[in-house]
C-alpha cells in the first residue's frame, strides 16, 4: 500500500487533476506496469513440515506509471483506448521510420557500388561488386516493403482499420501467495487471486493494466526539491 501512495503521489497528472479538482474525494486511472516472474529456490509448508528446497516462480511488478487520471471510472476507460490508440500511433510511425532509414541505407550502398564499379581498375574487383550491385537489385525488387508515400498511407489505414491484428488484449487471473510466490491452478493453497488484463500493442512490450481508484487524503506531501538540494549543499 505505501509503494502505490508513493507511485500515485509521484505521478505529475495526479497533482495535476488534483490541483485542478481540489474538491474531488478521489481520482480513477489506469495504473500500468511490467510483470516479473523469477524462478528460485524457496521454503514450502508441505504437511507438517518445511521444505527448503522447493522451486517457486516469485511474481512481482515494476515500471508503474498511472494514465489519465479522472473522476470517474469511465474516464478512466476513455484513457485505457487513448493509451491504446498512442501506442498504435507510435508503432505506426516507428514501421515508417524504419522503412525509410532501410530504403536509403540500400540506394545509398548502390550508388557506392556503381561509382566504384566506374572507377576501379581491377577486372576481378569490379566483377565482385558488380554481383554484389545485382543482388541488391533483386533483393529491392522483391522487398513489398514501404517504399512510397501511397505505400505508406496504405500501411496507415491498413492498421487503423484492422485494430484486432495489432492489438492483444487478455484478462487473467493471478493466483499469488501473500509472500508473492504463483500458486499453481488446482492447488487448494489459500491466496490472493488478482484480476488484471494485459495488453500488447504491435511489438511493444505487453503491460499489466488495472484500473485504480486513489484517495485524495492518501496524496503525500509534494516534495520540495529545493529544500532537499539545500541540505545536501549545506554538507
């Protein structure tokens, strides 16, 4: 409980809508984060007795980040497909990026080829370069990759228009130990058992979504980094 008042606390947009809300009693967001799962050697109650020797997969949750805050649990719905819709955005705009540094990179080393094929003196040099020149030839001229500006509006629509094929969302269920340890399906081990969904967006990295509800009484104090800067100058 203290980690998340601290990572409430901290988020910029939570002081932001509370400044901006002073009166709300609460904020929902979207509290974002990566799940670890480490296998290790640990102790296990089996019966009356305690093994030390027991394989266990620890789950535990890193990289919190909360999106959107807002009064309501819809608004926070609203900023789950915002969030959802930037990353699309974004990897939109990577493919493209990519494509284009690839493109240049391949005319860029045709254009050496051929200015050196020109040049050389070499019989035997020349021949190699000039089957290095053709094979990049053949490989442009089978790559169906983005190329021009109609390939790239096509790839733009062509993802807008087909979410499902770049968008995974899953809800799950994790059974844990309050020491964190997974609890495997079908053990009768007493546990918490944790509503989340995850969601992977094209080829970012899936993340834990669950929605939040934080109090305004539970907001820290905001820290003043220039008081903090002071005592460490001061020594």
């Amino acid at each position: 409980p203290d980690q998340i008042s601290e990572v409430f606390s901290s988020s910029p947009e939570v002081r932001d809508f509370f400044k901006s809300s002073p009166m709300s009693p609460e904020c929902w967001g979207l509290l974002c984060m990566r799940k670890n799962e480490i296998r290790r050697l640990g102790m296990e109650l089996q019966g009356d007795k305690i093994r030390h020797d027991v394989m266990q997969t620890h789950i535990s949750f890193s990289d919190h980040q909360i999106i959107s805050p807002g009064q309501t649990e819809e608004e926070a719905r609203q900023a789950l497909k915002c969030c959802i819709f930037k990353s699309l955005v974004i990897y939109i705009h990577r493919e493209i990026i990519t494509a284009k540094k690839s493109l240049t990179e391949q005319e860029t080393r045709q254009r050496i080829l051929s200015g050196r094929i020109r040049t050389s003196q070499d019989e035997t040099e020349r021949a190699y370069m000039q089957e290095e020149l053709n094979l990049l030839k053949i490989e442009a001229s089978k790559r169906s990759g983005l190329k021009t500006l109609t390939d790239y509006m096509k790839f733009i629509q062509n993802t807008l228009q087909n979410p499902k094929e770049y968008v995974d969302c899953r809800n799950l269920e994790i059974h844990v130990s309050r020491m964190g340890v997974k609890i495997d399906e079908g053990s009768d081990r007493d546990g918490l058992l944790i509503p989340v969904s995850e969601i992977a967006v094209a080829s970012h990295i899936s993340r834990i979504a669950a929605l939040a509800r934080f109090p305004h009484e539970e907001l820290l104090p905001e820290v003043d980094l220039a008081k903090e800067a002071s005592l460490f100058l001061a020594m």
